[in-house]
C-alpha cells in the first residue's frame, strides 16, 4: 500500500513535497522506496546521497541516514561512503545535469572503478531548478531558457555513456513504466558493482512548456508511445525502432566490486 511506503519510509514533517504539479521525479521516488520495501533492507544500512537539483530534494523526504552534497559531487560523497563502510547500502539520486554535466568526471569514474554504488538518474532533459536551462540529455533542437533558438548539442546516452566507462549494470525505464522501473532499480541494487538506472521523468514547468509538448497527460502519453522494451526491439527491423528509445534492462555483466578488491589488499598486508 502506497500510505504504508509513506508513512514507513518518509519523514512526514518534511511534506508537502515543493515539486510542481505533474513533475515525475514522485513516481521515480516511489519506485526507489518500492525497490527498498520489496528487498527488505535494513533501513539502518541503507544511506541515500544527492547532490543538487529538483531530483536532489528526494533524500530531505526520506526517513533514512540521507546526504545532501554540493552539485555534482553526490557520486564522490557516496564513493567516500562505500570505502569507510562497505556494509552501506549505497544509493545516490541525481538529475541528468547534476550527473552527466558537472559531475560527469565523478559519474565516470565510479563506473570505472565498478564500486558498489547504485545510481538512479531523475533524467527530464532540463535543468529545472534553476530556471529551464538546456542540459546533456535535452535532445538536438530542443528549447531551453539558455537555448532560445534550439539546443545544437548532440545529448548523452547516460546508460551506453556509464557501459563504456565500465559500469556492469545499465538500465532504463519511465515514469509511465512505473512498475518496469521499480523491478530495475531492485535489479541495480542487486548487483555488487556500480549501477545506474536511467529514469526518464517529465518537467511540464519548464521542459515541456518550453518545447509545446502539452500537460504532464500529454507527456506521459508520449513516453508510452516512444520507448520499447530491449526484448521486443530485437524483434523489430530498424525503421520500426526510427525515433524511438530502449527500455529494460540494457547490460548485465557482473565483475569483481571495488571495495572488495580493496579488502583483498588490506588483507594481504595484514598477513605480512
């Protein structure tokens, strides 16, 4: 029951929350404290890490050991957490600016390292706390309040971006896909090494005024109608897939986790 989530995983003198209406960084959170309830983690193990932005108010919300850190360095804050205490449950929530812009270098890294950390991307194309700015992922042409005339930048795939610097677990899912995505976010938790699952929201406010996508409805119709599961594009012959994007679990290869390696070294100075 969703009032049993609240009441058991939220800090009720922190709400109302000060998202705008039809934002969908509340599902992106349900789905996050879903993936917790259904794995049955020990709140007291779990820490949850943000840095700034309209996805970063979440922690503030949420009944758990929560870190709000300076924009773009969530990543570092939680890499500096997993090493004191291995035994953390790490997770950090993020914007697609706050992760692939000024805190793409750490983003980067922690893949790299494969550190048992996973990563949910509030991704809704903008950077909407601060007034509508154009951010990695705002698609080529798109509007935003520091492109008037267009966005010429060619947008980050975060999750092929994260799969190349060497992160074993890459996913996706929308905010229409609510269900999908509670199941990833469960599957990224999972998983030892790093992991980052890449949750496509919705900004009426700014992204989608800006841009003349319509109401929060019309925006969430248009998730349901763009993306396509990983298993049924392998299906479909290329025209099929023209314009649209994947969801699902996109790469799941298990390797060794960082701070285990670590101990290993620890270890064997111990034994002289």
């Amino acid at each position: 029951m969703t009032s049993n989530l609240v009441e058991n995983y939220f800090r009720m003198d922190k709400l109302p929350h000060i998202w705008c209406p039809g934002c969908g960084h509340g599902i992106i959170t349900r789905a996050v404290i879903k993936a917790i309830d259904e794995l049955k983690l020990d709140k007291n193990k779990v820490c949850i890490v943000s840095g700034i932005g309209c996805s970063s108010r979440a922690p503030g919300y949420l009944d758990f050991n929560t870190l709000h850190t300076t924009h773009g360095r969530a990543l570092a804050f939680a890499t500096g957490l997993k090493h004191a205490n291995p035994g953390l449950e790490i997770i950090v929530i993020t914007g697609d600016g706050d992760s692939s812009a000024i805190g793409g270098n750490h983003l980067i890294h922690a893949a790299r390292r494969n550190i048992g950390i996973t990563t949910v991307v509030y991704n809704n194309n903008i950077y909407g706390m601060t007034g509508g700015q154009y951010s990695p992922t705002t698609p080529t042409g798109d509007k935003g309040t520091t492109a008037p005339y267009g966005n010429i930048d060619k947008g980050f795939d975060i999750c092929n971006l994260s799969q190349a610097a060497g992160a074993t677990y890459t996913a996706r899912a929308t905010v229409y896909h609510a269900q999908l995505l509670t199941k990833l976010i469960k599957n990224g938790i999972n998983n030892k090494g790093f992991s980052i699952i890449d949750a496509v929201s919705v900004c009426p406010t700014y992204y989608g005024r800006k841009n003349k996508k319509g109401d929060a409805v019309k925006m969430m119709e248009w998730l349901k109608e763009n993306a396509v599961n990983v298993t049924a594009a392998a299906k479909l012959p290329k025209e099929k897939l023209e314009g649209k994007f994947l969801i699902g679990e996109l790469y799941n290869n298990p390797q060794p986790e960082y701070t285990e390696e670590y101990k290993k070294i620890i270890e064997s100075f111990k034994r002289g």
